[in-house]
C-alpha cells in the first residue's frame, strides 16, 4: 500500500468517526461565489480541516476551511468550504488530496465551483460559465511520480472530462430556473498574479473562455479515481486585453457575491435533479 493511499484512509476514517456511517453520494467544492450553498445543507456536521490528518489548512482568508456533510436536494453530500491552491505553496499532493478522501468516503459526483477571468468577449460579469473543458498550463501535473494502480491507472483518459449528461442536466435546470448559462472552456494557471493582456491574448487565441488558479489539478485526480465531473465558473473580471483596465479584488470579490445565490440556486436544484 502507497503512502498516499495510507494517508487517504486515515484521513476517511477520521471523518467517519465524526459523522458515523454517512456515505455522501456527491463532493462539492464551493469556490468563491458558492459558498453559501452550505447553509441549505440539511443536519450538517462541520469538521475544520485542521482537524483532519493530512489535511492542509487554507490561508485565504474568505475560505471557512471546513468540511460540511449532510443532505441537500435528497442526496448524501460532503462539501468542501474553500479549497486549496498551487500558489499559496501547497504541493500538487496537498491540493487534490481531498478529491481522494471524498473517493474514499463514496462519492461518485464531483461538482466543481470556481471564480475566474472571462476571456470571451460575449461574457458579462457575473455570468455563470458551464465548464465543457479545460487547458492546463498550470506547469505541473498531480499524477506525476509514482502510480498506485489501487487509487487509478497510470495513464487515465481524459475523454469526457467535464460529463457531457452532468452538462445537459444544468442546462436543462437553467432554463427551468430562467438563469442565463454560458459554456465554454477554462485554462488554469498558476496565480497569484493576474495575467498580462498578451497571456490573455494568447490564451484566448489557444481557445480558452475564462482563466482561474484552481480547478484542473482537481480534476485530473477526479478523473483518476473515476469521478463524473461537472464544473461552473463565475466570471468575476473581463480579461480582454484590448479593453483592459486594472483589476480590484474587492470588485472581484462583490462580483462574486452578487452572482453567489444564482449560483447556489442552480447548483441546489441540479443535484436534486440527478
């Protein structure tokens, strides 16, 4: 048995032991702009990430660090309250180890939350973006290094990322609710600086839609260990470099909050539709 694998189990067992024998069916992870999603969570049972072994401890500061279980929309959830990145010095390890703890607790869903750039000129702020697919130009890659063919295969496929059935059940909830949804792809780099009007230039021209500092490495490992996958971005800030005008995070941050019940709202009624 690998290291990582010791690690995830002792990790599981501990969260067991604090919520008993629920097994959550669905992992959610509320970037900025959902994190309110967490107070719909029925019979929640909080556990501080520093609690749990070998979990790391967030340093941004508008990140709970928390785990939420509980029931939402009649399905057994377990969600993440802020997340872990590259930039603040965590390893790839670190970063995506709660995507194998949750595998190990029973999800088989992984619903994907973040805030991001847009780099389509048809976006507005505050647009919600059905990620369809993702660019990593983060610079590292979390399956490099030894395999443990018990947590995935050495070389997963990556066909059907973002599950195309988890996409057009969104859609469908989106119309239902009337809340406009764009689709497009998300490139992933790795912060913390924003990027130049040439970087956003370039990544446009490569076919990105929106740009963000999280979510790929997740996603690889979610992949990994056989995770379906829905993503949703908020589009936050215009990245477009002919037009561009200096950013403000507090801006960022309002923007976020603004969109955060929509958000909520259909992230809600897309789990209970599944």
């Amino acid at each position: 048995m690998s290291q990582l694998k010791d690690k995830v189990e002792e990790a599981a067992k501990h969260i067991i032991s604090k919520s008993g024998t629920f097994g959550p069916q669905i992992g959610i992870i509320l970037g900025t702009g959902l994190g309110s999603l967490a107070g719909r969570i029925e019979k929640p049972v909080k556990i501080p990430y520093d609690e749990i072994p070998h979990f790391p401890s967030t340093t941004i500061e508008w990140h709970k660090g928390q785990l939420v279980l509980g029931n939402l929309g009649g399905k057994k959830v377990v969600a993440m309250e802020g997340r872990f990145h590259y930039y603040e010095g965590f390893s790839v390890e670190q970063i995506t180890f709660p995507i194998r703890v949750m595998k190990a607790l029973g999800i088989k869903i992984l619903v994907e939350s973040n805030a991001a750039g847009g780099l389509n000129p048809q976006f507005s702020l505050g647009d919600l973006m059905i990620i369809t697919d993702h660019i990593n130009l983060m610079g590292m890659n979390p399956l490099v290094g030894p395999n443990d063919d018990s947590l995935g295969p050495r070389f997963p496929d990556m066909y059907n990322t973002y599950n195309t059935e988890l996409i057009r059940l969104t859609e469908e909830v989106a119309r239902d609710e009337k809340i406009k949804v764009c689709k497009g792809v998300y490139v992933g780099v790795t912060g913390p600086n924003l990027e130049t009007a040439a970087e956003y230039r370039f990544f446009r021209m490569i076919g990105a839609d929106a740009v963000g500092m999280s979510t790929v490495p997740e996603v690889i490992v979610a992949k990994h260990c056989g995770l379906k996958v829905l993503g949703i971005t908020c589009v936050t800030d215009r990245c477009l470099p002919d037009a561009l005008a200096p950013a403000n995070i507090e801006e960022i941050l309002k923007t976020a909050a603004k969109a955060e019940p929509i958000l909520t709202q259909l992230v809600a009624r897309t789990i209970e539709k599944i």
